[in-house]
C-alpha cells in the first residue's frame, strides 16, 4: 500500500511546510511517508486528505484501498472502528 503524498501536495502547489500548518502533521512524518514509504496511522491520512482538498481514496494508491491498517477508506473518513473483514 502506498500514500500518493508528495504526487498530491506538489499537485496542489503545496510546500511541506504548507502541508504541516493546514494539516497539523509533523514535517518528519510527511518526509517519512514521502521519502521512505511509511504508513501513517489511519487518522494522519484522514488529517492529510483534507488538508490537501482530497478524498481518503485518492491519496491511497487505488488499487491498495483494501484496508489501511484492517479498516476500509469508508471507515477512516467516517471515523468508524470496524473491522475490514478483508484485512485478516
């Protein structure tokens, strides 16, 4: 699974430093996802998509939308717990 991050924050002529004020995410957790392939937590994507002006389902690589971290994208932007029973 990949998070198209530095695709969608240069997409919207954002800096990281924009980034992290809009989105109140640390710049070392940016770097980590941009350069390094990191998976943030479910709430810091929540957090990046809509500082970014983007659905959950755009910043995640289409054909991972699967599960991040055993929830669906639905679940992360509704803020629900549930199990993705897909994710085992």
């Amino acid at each position: 699974m990949k998070i198209n991050l530095k695709y969608w924050r240069q997409r919207k002529a954002m800096t990281i430093r924009d980034l992290v004020q809009t989105s109140k995410v640390s710049s070392q957790t940016i770097v980590n996802i941009e350069k390094y392939g990191r998976m943030p937590q479910p709430a810091v994507i929540k957090k990046l998509a809509t500082a970014l002006g983007v659905r959950i389902e755009d910043l995640i690589q289409e054909n991972d939308l699967v599960a991040v971290e055993g929830k669906t994208s639905e679940n992360i932007m509704s803020g629900q717990e549930q199990d993705n029973p897909l994710a085992a």
